[in-house]
C-alpha cells in the first residue's frame, strides 16, 4: 500500500519504554537494518531523518531507532 500510494511523510507512533520515557522521541535516523539482519543490501547503511516536528521540554530528538519495526518502515 505504501508504494501504491507514494506518500511524502509517514508518521509513526508507539511506546517506548527507555530511562526518558516521559519525553516524546523525534527520531531522526533510520537504517536498512532489522532484527539484526540487512532488509537490502550487505553492509549497514543510515539515513537521516528531517523532523516534522522541534523538540519541546516534552520531547527530545533521538537516534534510537535501532531494530524496531519503525525502522523497517523507515
């Protein structure tokens, strides 16, 4: 459905549950990685992430993302 549609912006939510999980994440990077395994290609590869969003005293960016499904997404 994503290709079908070709959006410009997804945005994902979901619960964190880190040392700060009072503050809201802005993730700012992705990569081709998941579950400790490339989705395409060999070797590890990230991108950048332009925020939607500017952090507030509620929120932090972040580069976390790590192997969670919001990164295969990404």
């Amino acid at each position: 459905m994503l290709l079908h549609d070709q959006l410009t912006h997804i945005l994902g939510l979901g619960s964190y549950s880190g040392i700060d999980q009072d503050k809201i994440r802005i993730e700012t990077t992705c990569s081709n990685q998941f579950r400790n395994d490339f989705v395409e290609g060999n070797s590890y590869q990230e991108v950048k992430i332009k925020p939607l969003f500017q952090p507030t005293p509620l929120a932090k960016f972040s580069q976390g993302i790590g192997n969670s499904y919001c990164n295969l997404v990404s």
